[in-house]
C-alpha cells in the first residue's frame, strides 16, 4: 500500500475522471493536476529539450544528432484517449503461480496511449527485455520494428527530459548521458 499525503495534491480530479475506466475493485489514487510526467507527450516538446540539452554543451553533437534523428520519427501528438497507468515497470505487479493478481502504485494514471505502459514493462525487464517485447508484439499484434522504434522515441524523450532536469538542479548529468549515448550509437532497442 502506498500512502500519500491526498489533500495535498492535485490529480485528485484525474483519478475522478478515469475511476470509472477501471476494472472492478481498482483504484488510480491521484490524478488531476496537468500532465508532467516526463514521457513522450509529442515530438516538439522533445525537440524542444533536445536543443536546451545541447546549449549546456554536456552532450556529444553526434549524440544531439542521433537524438534528432530519433525524434524525426515521432509522432506529432501523444494519444490521450485509453487509461494507462503510465509507471508500469514490474515492481508495480504481483504475481502468484504465473498468475497477474495486481497492477499497484497508481500515482501516475491518466489518459494516454497503451505503448507508454509497454514501453516500460520492456525498459525495466533487463536482461529479459527481449522475452518482454516478444510478449508484447505477440498480445497487441504489433509489428516488432514498430515498437523498437516507438520505444525509443519514449526512452530518448524520457532522458531528455531528466537530462534537463539533473542540469537545472545543478547534478551531475553523466549517468543521463551515457544513457543517451548507448541509446543512440549503442541502439539498444534494435539489439536482439
């Protein structure tokens, strides 16, 4: 169970909005305030954080220009029409006999598009994450090469984001950055 502080948040009234989306007996704490999570919300924003990385001079060009390249691909807009959970690493499940009994930690839920969720149930599926995206592409149907590429467009919007984040409060970006790089020259969607 995780226990916050509700009266002092905002997303109150996106978890009223997408409750009744829910299967029976699930509940989405805290959902209301406007969306900033991080993710891939469109191709501009990424853009848009791509350059404010690149003015701090902490990032390779070759590097920028991978990331832009990515981005190119992306969408113009996220969805925002299906709930998603929008946290969905496997530490938020539990399991019993290979059996699914619970989704948890409903902090982030709001509406939005299904391949957020499954980006994450393969980014944090490590050594195992090709065995995660065979599932994926197997029960949505898919095609793998579009997944690997919506997948990182979601990871270099993700590490963009907390780049920007890190160099705002003064951090040390390095850790973000040898994430970029292994996205980029590594392409660490596309290994097999």
């Amino acid at each position: 169970m995780k226990v916050i502080d509700a009266a002092g948040h905002s997303r109150l009234s996106r978890e009223i909005a997408l409750v009744s989306h829910l299967p029976a007996g699930m509940t989405a704490p805290l959902l209301a305030e406007a969306l900033d999570h991080g993710g891939f919300d469109g191709v501009a924003p990424v853009f848009a954080e791509i350059d404010r990385a690149s003015w701090h001079g902490v990032v390779p060009n070759g590097v920028i220009k991978g990331l832009k390249a990515i981005a190119r691909g992306a969408p113009s807009f996220a969805r925002a029409d299906v709930p998603v959970h929008a946290d969905c690493h496997w530490g938020n499940w539990t399991a019993r006999q290979g059996t699914v009994t619970a989704l948890l930690d409903f902090e982030w839920p709001r509406f939005g598009e299904p391949m957020h969720d499954w980006f994450f149930l393969a980014r944090f599926s490590g050594e195992h994450m090709q065995a995660a995206v065979d599932v994926i592409t197997g029960a949505t149907g898919i095609e793998p090469d579009c997944l690997r590429a919506a997948r990182e467009v979601r990871a270099a919007s993700h590490l963009v984001f907390d780049l920007g984040a890190e160099i705002t409060r003064g951090g040390d970006p390095a850790e973000l950055v040898a994430a970029l790089h292994e996205l980029v020259v590594d392409r660490v969607w596309w290994k097999k």
